[in-house]
C-alpha cells in the first residue's frame, strides 16, 4: 500500500513538472523571442498618430488618458492628463522579457508616477490582437485584466488636452485660492470639497443625521469635469460628475452634480459646518491631563507658507538654533490651570540668552474660549515667564496671525502613528495655519 502510495506522488510531482517545463517552452512553430520582441516594436513604431490608452490599475482608481509616440532609438514622447505630465515628455522604453515579450517604460515617467500614487505598473506582457491593438497585463499581479493599447487617431491628442485643461483649471484654483476651506454648496447638499490632483483623488465630508461623514473618491479627468469611480450617494442624492463652470479666485462653478443640482465651490476662511468635538479636544477643560501639542524643527512640516515668515521673524529675534512651539492647554495644578503656546529654545554653541541660559522655554499665556464645536477664541494675555518677557511684543505680533480676535479652528488632520495631529487655521486669514501632533492626550480622539 505505502508503496503504491509513494508511486503516486512521485507521478504526480514528474506530471506536474513536465507540464511547468512544456508551458516555458516557445512553440516550434513561433519565432524566437528576439525576432518577436522586433516585431513588436516595429509594429508600435510603425502607427503615425502613436497609441492611446486609458490606464487605471484596478477599478476603483480613476483612468488616466495617455498617448505614445515610439521611436526606434528606444525613445517615447508621451502626453497624458495627469498633473505634472499634461505636457509631451520624452522618455525611453524597450520591448524586453525573458520568456513572453514586456512592454518596458525604463525612465521616470507618468507610468512611473501612477506607480507611486496609485499602484499602477510600468512594466506590461504585451500581446498583439487581430484588430491591430495590444493587449497589456501586469507582469506582477493580476494578470487576468486587460488593458487596450490601440492606435491613436486624430482626436485623442484634443482628447487630452481637454481632459488636462480640467488639470490645469483645478491646478490653478487650489494654487490661487486666498482661503484654506473649500466648500461644495450646491442646491441639495453641502460638503468640504478636498480635491488631491496628483492622486487623483476626492474627499468629501457632510452632514448626515446629525452625523459628519467622510469618504474618499478616486476620479477620472473629462473636459470640463471629473467622474467618480464610485457614486457619491446621501439619501435620494446620487452624484457621479461634477461639470465645472467660470472660475474665480475664490469660486469654482459647478455646473451640474446630479439630482444634487448646480451650485460652487466656494473658498473661505471658515468651515462648511463645524468639525464634531475639536474645540473640546482643543481646551480640554475637565481632561485628567493637560492638553500638550509641539511642533518640529522642519518649519515647512507645521507651518502655512505665510506662517512660516512670522515664525522665524520671531526665531530671528529671539537667536535660537532650536526653536520650536509647543502648546499646553489646562496646564498645571486646580485652580491655577494655565493656557500657553511655549517655545522651545535652544541657543547657538557659546551664546546664551539675554538671562545667561543656553536652552529653555518662553511661555506666552492665553485664555480659551470655545464658540462652537471647531471655533475656538484664542485670547493672549500679554504676560511670560522672566525669560520670555523682553520678547513680548515679537510673541504677540506672531501670536496676532495664528490666535487673532475672530479666533481659530480646530481642523482634524489625520495622524503622526498613533498620536492625533490637528491644524489651528486663522478664521481671520486661513492662509495662516499651523500644524500640530498631540503628545497629551494620547491617541486618537477626533478622525
């Protein structure tokens, strides 16, 4: 029995492998892989107008529209409507593969960015189809979808250059817009509008029975709009494009969002609707620990680019190598709490401060008043610790952009691990925020 047994498996393991060892093997009757990796590349050299495709990875990514023109030298000019690549670049390619001929993009390129941003491939089995299109599958994984390459014709390049003029209006209303909010208001519903062009990517935030609810869409360019991958449906609302107007430098018309209706996207300096429980999170009046949030020393990371100016006009003043914020918020022992924004100090090798230290902290104090659920007034005091009273009116001036009388808020900005970060955006001017992660509380307390 065990001998018949061990029969069997031995057949079954010289089945398997003969089989493995027929499927590598090249029909006698098809050329070599080099004569075919030729022929391939001659026939996609050979189309006057190039090749088009519209490539998304999978289906739940947005396509983009791309068109190739191949040279013989190895080079490809390619046109595409992602941001970044809406204008021809040449780049290089080759027809490689060590068993079955691969489609190879060699250089940086859009296919190397819709790597990088939504796990596409540069690398493709490349098979010719009768009609005379190819057939391209990812070398690495799923391999069973299919992806048309076929010969451009006349109107695909004023295809794409529609689709990147969508690019470009979105491009230049973020770069231009004076305010941080950007708010959908159409005729049925509202929603912060959070558009990432790179990515290709749409967050939208809304009310929902009382409730704010997230979700983010992948989209497709069109000419004068985009669409979702997926619906964005609340209630009998059902949104699938959005066709985009005139534009402004603080509005962006919507034309058409579905049974939604027409509408904007209007930017300012206050939210659509306040943010659930950050002015709370921010004050945390009855928290059993102090409320601690810091910065680093990557000054870009934290501060908005007009911050970042009345930051080190401040670090400037004060001559520290290190200089860092910090806020402490119910700071202290019942009832002497404390509110302050601290900075962190760290004098150059052989100075020190005007009082003889080499590092410390500069407090400046504050009240905290919340007047809704994400607005909060930030009122400085005026006051500091010996060390930081000679630098008062430069504290209070950087304190006038980023605490001023019309107050703050308090936007929930993801994590940093397993901390909370959160940005504080000037309800006067929001092109004054800065960004902070929260040592204390630790956790997650607001998404």
């Amino acid at each position: 029995m065990k001998k018949n047994l061990l029969f069997a498996l031995l057949l079954l393991v010289f089945t398997a492998c003969e089989k493995l060892k027929q499927d590598n093997i090249i029909p006698e009757d098809t050329p070599r892989l080099t004569e075919l990796q030729q022929q391939y590349k001659n026939m996609l050299t050979a189309s006057p107008q190039g090749w088009y495709i519209e490539y998304a990875p999978t289906s739940d990514k947005g396509a983009v529209a791309i068109l190739m023109q191949f040279s013989a030298d190895g080079k490809v000019t390619i046109l595409s409507d992602m941001a970044g690549f809406d204008t021809e670049k040449t780049s290089t390619y080759r027809i490689g593969g060590v068993t079955r001929p691969e489609l190879i993009f060699d250089t940086y390129s859009v296919w190397s960015a819709i790597a990088e941003n939504a796990g596409g491939n540069f690398e493709f089995l490349i098979y010719p189809q009768q009609n005379g299109d190819f057939i391209l599958k990812n070398i690495f994984v799923n391999t069973n979808t299919n992806f048309t390459l076929r010969k451009a014709t006349n109107t695909d390049k004023d295809t794409i250059l529609a689709k990147s003029a969508t690019t470009q209006l979105l491009k230049s209303f973020y770069d231009n817009a004076t305010g941080y909010f950007k708010n959908l208001a159409l005729q049925n519903i509202s929603a912060f509008f959070d558009l990432n062009i790179n990515t290709q990517q749409l967050t939208l935030s809304w009310q929902e029975n009382g409730t704010v609810v997230s979700k983010t869409f992948s989209y497709t360019n069109l000419p004068n709009g985009i669409r979702l991958t997926e619906a964005w449906k609340v209630g009998t609302i059902s949104v699938q494009e959005f066709q985009f107007g005139t534009v402004s430098a603080n509005a962006l018309q919507i034309v058409s969002a579905g049974n939604a209706g027409s509408g904007q996207i209007e930017v300012g300096h206050t939210p659509a609707f306040p943010y659930k429980g950050t002015s709370d999170y921010f004050i945390w009046l009855n928290g059993d620990v102090r409320f601690y949030a810091y910065t680093l020393a990557t000054v870009a990371d934290y501060y908005s680019p007009a911050l970042q100016t009345e930051f080190l006009k401040l670090k400037a003043v004060i001559g520290g190598e290190t200089f860092n914020a910090q806020l402490y918020n119910h700071n202290g022992t019942a009832p002497n709490f404390t509110n302050s924004i601290q900075f962190r100090y760290v004098m150059p090798t052989g100075t020190t401060l005007h009082d003889g230290s080499t590092s410390g902290w500069l407090p400046y104090y504050y009240d905290l008043t919340k007047m809704d659920e994400s607005h909060v007034i930030v009122t400085p005091k005026g006051t500091s610790n010996t060390a930081g009273a000679p630098f008062i009116p430069q504290a209070m001036e950087f304190m006038s952009y980023i605490f001023p009388p019309e107050g703050i808020t308090i936007v929930p900005y993801g994590r940093a691990g397993t901390l909370q970060r959160i940005r504080l955006v000037s309800r006067k001017d929001s092109k004054y925020y800065m960004t902070v992660t929260v040592s204390t509380p630790a956790g997650v307390y607001v998404d």
